[in-house]
C-alpha cells in the first residue's frame, strides 16, 4: 500500500481522504465508506469532508491481517 499524494497535516497528524485511502488499497472509494460506515475503518469528519489519521489507517491494518 503505497501514498502518491501527501496527506494533509494538522499538529502533526497526518489527514488520509477516503479518495487517498482507496487508492492505496486499490479499492473503490464506496468500499472505504463501507468499512466506516460499518465500523471497521474509523474516522473524523470535518465539515463535508472524512478523514482517517495514519493511525486509524495502521490500527484498520493490523486488524486485517
């Protein structure tokens, strides 16, 4: 799982989109909004926008191993 674009950092917390997120995984980005909407990747929504923290992403991969 690879990032092309640089996330977005605030206080030193870096900011994935689900766009970034289902690129990494090679999976449509409804897949990314699935997994949240079920509960199995969390994240912060901003206004209109979701986010998921570097560490919500690792704790969603070791997880899923």
């Amino acid at each position: 799982m690879t990032m092309k674009n640089k996330p977005l950092e605030i206080g030193g917390v870096k900011l994935y989109t689900v766009k970034d997120i289902a690129k990494a995984m090679e999976v449509e980005e409804q897949t990314v909004r699935r997994y949240i909407k079920r509960g199995y990747l969390q994240s912060r929504k901003i206004g209109r926008n979701i986010f998921i923290t570097e560490q919500q992403l690792r704790d969603f991969v070791e997880a899923n191993k």
